[in-house]
C-alpha cells in the first residue's frame, strides 16, 4: 500500500493516548506527554474522530486514518441516484452548478446527503472518466466549454458620446441600495447581421425584460422603451440607467413620454449598470455571438426572459426574479 505522511498521531502514538485516555490521565497531560505541549486540541480532536471518551481504540483509530486518506473517493452523486437525477434535470433547464447547489440546500436544509458544494458537478462533469453526469450536459452551461478556464476581463471601447447627460453620480440613493423597485438598467445587445434587442432589468429584484427592435437608431430604441415602460405600473416606473451607447441620444423625449428620469453611467464602467451585464451574460447561454437575433418573435424573447425570470439567482439568496418582484411589490 501506498505511504501516506502522518501530519499528527503515529499508531505507537495513538496506542499510548488510548491508554493514558483509559487511565483517567487529562487531555494537556496527554498532549504533553506525546510531546505536544500547546496541542491539546490536537488530542482532542483525535478522540473525537476515533470514537469519543471510552469508546477511543487505537487500533481502529489508525485503520480510519488509512481509510479517509485512501484515493479516489466514491462521489457523492454517484452514490446517490435521486439526488444525479434532480442534478441532471436542473442541468438540462440551463441551472449553473452553483444555482443547483444553493437552490438544493434551501430545498432541503435539514438534509446533508442532498447538499453538495457546486465544484463537485463540475467535477462530475469535467472527469468523465467518473461515469456519474453524461458529457452531453456540458451542452447546457452557460459557456459550454470542455474545460474550466481562468476568468479574464474585456474593457469595452468606442462608446458612443451624448451631450447634456444626468450623470449616475446624481441618481437617488434609494436607487443605489435597491431597496425600493423600480430603478432598471437597460442596454442594447448585438446579434449578427446588424440584429438587435434592448435588456431591461430592475435592480430590486433582477427582473429581465427583452424587448425586440428592428435596428439600433434612437428612435426605435425609444419608441420600445417608451411602449414597454408605460404599461408598466406607476410604483415600477422610477429611474431608467443606461451606458453611453448613441441609441439613448433621444433620453429627454423619453423623458417626455414616461416621466421616467434616464441616467448615464461614466464611460468604461461596465459595473455601474452591473445587473445588466451579468444578465446580458446570461442570455448568451440563449442567443450564442453570431446569432441573427432578428429571427425571433417578440413572443420568443418573452419565453425567454420567462426562463429567465423563474430561475433562482445566488445574488437574491436562490429565489427567483419572479418571486422577489411579488415580494417587493408587497
């Protein structure tokens, strides 16, 4: 068998705790005599583990030492067939593995053999070699990658410029701490073929919204925006934030229309309107770069900000968009 380092009780060692245990002798005594003089949690630690009080053998203490340190472990999702099936079925509805793992422990908290760290389905994913998850559901990742990567980041360029802005450093700080509803952030997203749609999400409870556009001008942007935001209810029409893309260089007419005060983030601060480009990153998973988005029916895109809207989301502790608007809206 392999040689495996010992870090803390050689089986001399463990056979002499257990005697000195058994003999009434205290634990700092002990540690002390094993030469561990400021370990006594060490010693307590190893009782524990091996049995507790009376119960410590040391014979079985060293052979459990030799079976937790052999490798590979069974995985846990290969022991357990209901809980690789929930975890195939979420996979397939394009849940991300940490969605998975946070939604199964609100699921079941008093639970643990239906809890599990997201690292393991990837793990189950990427180490084919385990059997346990099928290759074929790599397919439904966001990135579909083979291989887990290093993230890495883009600065974005060439925005376009608008003059007479109100700045974001002037949007109210109820906005900020999106305790009240109605505050969105907006954004045009690119397909092919010069395609376009515009992102809506409301930074209160991350509730998407795709409205479809025939081009990127202005004034199809605001005609959409304009008939999108004024069917919305007055509580959900407060702040609209945009980046400085030229399609919001006609802000003040939509103004106009809505009495919704638009707001323009600094340039190349991608995180100022952050829950917008975390669900452009989202849809991605949907609408691949390279996809002519002008395909698809506004009744498509509205499935899917549904999709969107009924998965549970870690930033709002794994409910969904849709149930923490409801809640808000309380």
């Amino acid at each position: 068998m392999e040689q495996i380092s010992r870090v803390w009780f050689t089986p001399r060692q463990k056979a002499e705790l257990w005697e000195r245990w058994r003999s009434g002798q205290c634990i700092a005594a002990i540690a002390r005599t094993l030469g561990r003089r400021n370990k006594s949690g060490a010693v307590s630690r190893e009782i524990r583990r091996n049995g507790c009080s009376p119960r410590y053998r040391a014979n079985l203490a060293d052979q459990r030492a030799w079976d937790q340190a052999r490798r590979p472990k069974t995985c846990r999702l290969a022991s357990r067939a209901p809980l690789r099936w929930c975890v195939a079925q979420k996979l397939a509805q394009q849940w991300s593995p940490e969605r998975i793992a946070g939604w199964l422990k609100r699921q079941y908290p008093a639970d643990p053999d239906m809890q599990f760290s997201h690292e393991t389905i990837y793990r189950s994913l990427f180490v084919q070699m385990r059997g346990v998850l099928k290759k074929e559901l790599i397919a439904h990742l966001r990135t579909k990658r083979q291989l887990r990567q290093a993230k890495g980041g883009v600065t974005k360029s060439g925005l376009g410029q608008i003059v007479d802005t109100v700045s974001i450093r002037e949007c109210s700080a109820e906005a900020e701490d999106r305790a009240v509803p109605g505050h969105w952030e907006g954004d045009r997203f690119c397909g092919a073929n010069h395609s376009y749609m515009v992102t809506l999400v409301e930074r209160a409870s991350r509730f998407a919204m795709l409205l479809k556009v025939p081009s990127s001008d202005t004034a199809a942007v605001v005609a959409a925006l304009t008939k999108h935001i004024g069917r919305l209810p007055a509580e959900l029409r407060r702040s609209l934030t945009w980046d400085r893309g030229k399609e919001m260089a006609a802000d003040k007419s939509f103004t106009v229309a809505t009495d919704v005060q638009v707001y323009f983030c600094d340039p190349r601060s991608p995180w100022q309107w952050g829950s917008n480009e975390n669900t452009n990153g989202l849809l991605r998973q949907y609408f691949p770069k390279g996809t002519d988005l002008s395909t698809f029916s506004e009744a498509h895109l509205n499935k899917i900000a549904l999709h969107l809207n009924q998965r549970p989301r870690k930033t709002l502790g794994f409910e969904s968009p849709a149930d923490r608007l409801n809640l808000v809206l309380q």
